[in-house]
C-alpha cells in the first residue's frame, strides 16, 4: 500500500510537472511570437526612417549637382568671356601699335 501510495503520488506530482512544463512551454512559445511581432514592427519603422533619412540625402544631392551644374555653366561662360576680353585688348594693343609705329620710326630717325 506504501508503495502504491508513492507511485500514485509521484504519478499526481510527475502529470502536474508535465502540465506546468507545458504551460511554460506554451508561455514561450506565445512571447517568443510576441518578441517576432515587436522585432518586425521595429524594424518597419527603422525602414521607414531609412527611407525618409534617404529621401531627405536624394533630394538634397540633386539640389547640389544642380547648384554645381549653374556654377559650372557660370564659370564656363566667364572663361568664354575673358578669352573675348583678352582678345579685344590683343586687337587695340596691335592697332595701337601700329598707330604708333610710324611716330616711333619718326622718333628713332631724329
């Protein structure tokens, strides 16, 4: 009768540390979902703001290269302009000096 008494006991003890076991199992199993719920949210808005951050840099480049673009054309068209500049003075100097060459002959000559 001890015996049975025991085993019945350790039967009672063992199916409620089985049940328990399963509960905590179960108590896993549901937070471990829970967490992969949470971590997938998070990282939804971690994207988000990513795209945004990127959205933000895109526009912000294009800005640049336009603004770089203008002052390229800017300074390609004040090149052109100095080049024109430097040859008008090339072309007064010459006829200044040609204007002059005659009166400087005439000097050289007294």
């Amino acid at each position: 009768p001890e015996e049975m008494e025991r085993t019945l006991e350790d039967d009672i003890s063992g199916s409620s540390e089985e049940d328990d076991l399963r509960e905590t199992i179960e108590d896993l199993r549901f937070q471990l979902k829970e967490n992969a719920k949470a971590a997938d949210a998070y990282v939804q808005i971690l994207s988000q703001e990513l795209d945004s951050k990127v959205a933000v840099l895109e526009e912000s480049l294009e800005e640049k290269t336009f603004e770089l673009d203008k002052a390229l054309f800017e300074l390609s068209e004040l090149r052109k302009s100095s080049v024109d500049y430097f040859q008008v003075l090339e072309n007064e100097r010459d006829c200044a000096s040609a204007a002059l060459a005659p009166k400087l002959d005439s000097l050289e000559g007294t």
